[in-house]
C-alpha cells in the first residue's frame, strides 16, 4: 500500500541523459535575491543581463570576472 508515496525510481529524473538541444531548461538562476523588486532602472538591467549570462553558459553563480564581463557588456567601463 504505498498511500501516494513515490519511490525513487519514480521521484528520480536524470539528468545526464536530457537533450538540451531540443529545449533547454528555463529555470531562474539568481545569485543575490529572489526578485528584483524595488532596484532601480540600472541596477535591474544589470541583474537581468547577469540572470541572461548565467542562464545562456548555465552557471548558477557567477565569478567576478564573469560579472566584469557583463558589466562591460552593458558600456560600463572604469
């Protein structure tokens, strides 16, 4: 009588075997908060061009040479 218990069998999805060419996962991969409520106009370009960067390379978090490079993707420079 399993009572809507799932076994692991059932519960387990590998991974290793899904065709990333035919869709590609589309999960949120936030480094620093859940939302990006209450940042202002340049803060969240910036938050989505990071979320885009690690979405596109799948990274969930990103190294601060990779934010460089997304920081300077958006024109910024020194």
């Amino acid at each position: 009588m399993s009572q809507g218990l799932e076994t692991p069998s059932e519960s387990f999805v590998d991974r290793r075997s899904y065709d990333f060419t035919v869709a590609p996962p589309c999960v949120e991969r936030r480094q620093f908060t859940n939302s990006h409520e209450g940042l202002s106009p340049d803060a969240r370009e910036l938050a989505v061009a990071i979320d885009s960067y690690k979405m596109r390379h799948r990274r969930r978090f990103i190294t601060y040479e990779e934010m460089l490079s997304v920081v300077r993707s958006l024109g910024y420079h020194k």
